[in-house]
C-alpha cells in the first residue's frame, strides 16, 4: 500500500516515507491509497489477543512496508505495564445500561494521545531505518494541551530527534503546563505561544513547509517531522483501540458479533473521530460517529450544514484540548468523501486559509449525515454534566468526556436511539481538578494544584496517577513565551542555524 497526499494525488510513497515526513511539502495530508478492510471474524478473533497483539495485526493492513517483526517490536516495546498503568492498556467502564465509557488515559501522561505517543517514537525510528535516511529528526508540535505532554515523554533522549513543543498561554490546564514545563531530557524544547490554539497550529504548519527553513535543516543535516495527528504514524494508531473494544465487547458477551455500536468522541483536531470513521470503513459495524463539540462548535455547525466557518469567536472553555477553529483532520475525510478530488481540497482549503471559510457540495453533505451526528454544550452544560453523572453513577468524568456524554445524552432524546454506544474518554479528571471540583463540590476552593488534586481524590476515591502527584516536586524548566511572529525564529535559534 502507498500514500498520497490530499492535495496532490500523484503523489505515491510508503508509509515509512509518510511517518518519517509528516506532513506533505505541498502542504496535504498523508492518507492511504485504499482502506484496508477487516471481517468480522477477524475482529472476533481479535478478543483472543493482548492489546499489543491487536495492534500488530491491524497495524499490518495499513504498513505494508514493516516486516511482522518490526511489528512487533514496535506495538510491544510500546504497549505494555511499563508503560501503562494496566495490562489491558485501555479499560471499558459500564456506566449505564448499553453504554460504555472507553477509559484511554492509562497511559504515563494521563491522556488519550498517549495511545499513539508511546508507539509513534518507535513507528519513526523503525522507518528511518527502512527509508536509509541518516538525518537527525526535528519534530515540532502544537499542542491545546496533552499532545504536548505526550510527545515530549515518547520522545524524551530518543537517539537521533530532537522535539519542540508550543502551546496557548492561557489556553491549557495548570495541571497540562506542569507536566510541560517539567519535561526533562536533553532533546525537548518547550515554548508558550501568546495566542490560541489555531494560532500554534498555523505557526508549525508555516515553518514546517518554509523552504528556507527546511533549506538550513538539511545543510545541518536535519529534516523536519511532526507528532500530531497531521501524521499518519500519530492517526493509524488511534483506529486500533475502537477495532479492539468491539472486540471486547463481544468477547465480553455484551454485544453480539455484528451489531452495530454508536461511538462518541469529544473533538477539536477531528483526528480521534476520523480514526473511528476509519475503523467503520475497515469493517467495524458503526451505527453513527457522534461528533461532541464544547462551546468552539465550528464542527457542530459544520456536520449540521456543511458551511465551515472560523469566523467567529474563539472561546476559552474548561476543555481546554477542544479549544481549536481549525480541524486539520477534516481534510483527510474530505478527501475520501469527494472522490479523492485533490483539486477541490486545493480550493476549499485555500478558501479555509483566505477567506476563513468554505461549502462543500451537497454529495459531500449528504454523506457527512449519513455517517456523523454533531452537537456541543458549553461549560455550564459541562461542569452540569459531570455532577449529574457523578451523583447518580459514582463516576466522575473530566471535562472533555463529560462535554461527549452530554452531547450523547441529547443526541439519544432527540432521536430515541437505543443502540448501544461507546464514549471516548480521553483524559483523567486529575489533569481538570479546579474544574472538576467546582462541578461536583460548586466550589475548588483557594487552594494551589496539588491541594485541589487530594481534595478531588478524596471526593472521587480515584488513586491518583503516580505521573501526576510526582510532578509537584519537579523542577519547571521551561518558562519562554513568545509572539505569534517568532515562532520561525525561536526554532531557528533553539537549532543554532
């Protein structure tokens, strides 16, 4: 299997080649020349297999190019007790009748994007080595909160990379910007950015496609690649855990082999969603993909019409992940649902950075409601949610799951769907605790981070992540900020170049 870009299909590489870039010098996005299908008795055979061997399996499918040994020594080295504070990696909590929370925060930075993150850094060494490329790799990252963290720990004194990581000011957890700024190894950078989200974003894009700055990379005999979701090797991942819990719930006898399930994602960057929609194109029986926004409902109004709009106004919320205008993985699921039009994903995307909007044909909106749902809620929704499902279930959500489950709560009265249904729950309330704690207690108290974090495992009974108590006594490292127009060269001056 090859890989093209979405905004110049005659592009054709491996997937080493994909990993190894990132991001395509036309400025598109990797995705696979085909979807690889899988049976259903495959995925039931998949119940038999540890987490890690799930993954090899399917990572098989889309990397065509690994050997199985290189497989495995990627998805083992990775997913593992070591690693992850379970052996299961990822855990199903029942939390009602025919709905299953989908825990993903096991992992050492107590975030969801630790499931791509410890894989990735092996992912990228291996392909190295396959493309012959003798080059150290710079990665670079924006990040609304926990794909910063979780990229700096797999990344962390990996021979051969060095890895730069920016994030909003003021637009992330306290809890996220300790984990950040504490970040030891000799390879990491990290930097605040004065701006938001989006404004991170943009700013990677642009120095990682600036021909001047990849000219003095490669003179120092270094080239660019990144860990976010713009990365096939941070996006392949992130389809095994949906494949593996239908797997885990028909061996678990909670649904039977073929029927189909509802999965909701709380999303800004649409690059854990789009893996659901990738699962549900391989073979795994999908119902609807619910898309869950918080109060920057850009993609809510986006499914619901197909107008996307940034023109609006950028919301800093208690889900600080989902605080983003711009989805960059929306561009890989409109590449398939245009026909692979790499023309058309040229004109709505230039008009996505010209004009701040775009319309996609009414084909192109009629599949979107065929396979997605959309809604969003805002923060007193949220924090609302969280106490409700805490008084009722002895369950307590963090912010970002708790926005999905109140999306999945109006989406089933609205249209009376029954079908059973999993949540993507993508972070540990720890790394919210003032949020957190206003919704269940109506108040967090004047009390600094740790404080608030034994107080909210006093009120949750919740052991506390050994990562994140041990953060308390690490030094902060990192305290640069920088203006949006700095970022090229802050990334020249931390490389001497």
């Amino acid at each position: 299997m090859f890989y093209k870009s979405t905004r110049n299909s005659d592009v054709k590489i491996s997937s080493a080649e994909a990993i190894v870039q990132g991001i395509s010098a036309d400025g598109g996005l990797f995705v696979p020349s085909e979807i690889p299908s899988i049976s259903m008795d495959e995925i039931v055979s998949l119940g038999d297999m540890s987490y890690a061997e799930r993954a090899a399996y399917i990572f098989k499918k889309f990397l065509t190019d690994f050997t199985d040994a290189e497989l495995k020594y990627c998805t083992e080295s990775a997913y593992n007790d070591k690693s992850f504070a379970t052996a299961n990696i990822a855990e199903i909590s029942h939390l009602f009748d025919g709905t299953y929370v989908l825990e993903l925060w096991h992992g050492p930075t107590c975030a969801f994007k630790d499931m791509a993150l410890q894989i990735l850094p092996y992912l990228l060494t291996t392909s190295l080595k396959k493309t012959g490329i003798n080059k150290k790799v710079v990665i670079l990252v924006a990040t609304s909160g926990d794909t910063g963290k979780a990229a700096l720990e797999g990344f962390a004194d990996v021979e051969g990379t060095s890895i730069m990581v920016f994030y909003p000011q003021d637009g992330v957890s306290a809890m996220q910007k300790r984990q950040m700024a504490t970040q030891e190894g000799r390879n990491v950078t990290v930097c605040a950015l004065n701006g938001n989200f989006d404004d991170c974003q943009n700013g990677v894009k642009a120095v990682f496609t600036n021909e001047e700055i990849k000219q003095k990379l490669s003179d120092g005999g270094m080239m660019f690649s990144s860990a976010n979701s713009i990365n096939w090797g941070r996006l392949a991942p992130q389809i095994i855990y949906y494949i593996s819990t239908y797997a885990e719930l028909v061996k678990d006898g909670e649904i039977n082999a073929g029927d189909k399930i509802n999965v909701v994602v709380p999303t800004g960057n649409f690059g854990n969603i789009l893996a659901a929609y990738y699962a549900k194109n391989m073979g795994m029986p999908v119902n609807k993909l619910i898309c869950a926004s918080n109060a920057n409902n850009v993609l809510t109004d986006f499914i619901n019409t197909g107008v996307y709009d940034r023109n609006r106004r950028f919301i800093t919320t208690v889900s600080p992940s989902m605080d983003i205008l711009i989805s960059s993985n929306l561009e890989r699921l409109l590449y398939i649902m245009c026909g692979e039009n790499d023309a058309q994903i040229r004109e709505w995307f230039g008009k996505l950075a010209s004009e701040g909007r775009y319309e996609v044909t009414d084909d192109v909106k009629a599949k979107l409601k065929a396979d997605f749902a959309a809604g969003c809620c805002d923060d007193v929704q949220t924090k609302a949610c969280i106490k409700e499902i805490y008084d009722k279930y002895s369950y307590t959500l963090d912010t970002h799951t708790a926005v999905a489950v109140k999306v999945y709560e109006d989406y089933k009265k609205a249209t009376g769907d029954n079908t059973k249904t999993v949540i993507a729950s993508t972070a540990s309330p720890y790394k919210f605790s003032t949020a957190v704690l206003e919704a269940i207690e109506g108040t967090a108290g004047d009390m600094d981070e740790f404080d608030k974090v034994e107080k909210l495992h006093e009120v949750s009974g919740y052991d506390v992540p050994k990562s994140l108590a041990e953060l308390k006594d690490k030094e902060i490292r990192f305290t640069g900020v920088i203006g949006r127009d700095e970022m090229k060269d802050f990334v020249l001056r931390s490389l001497s170049l």
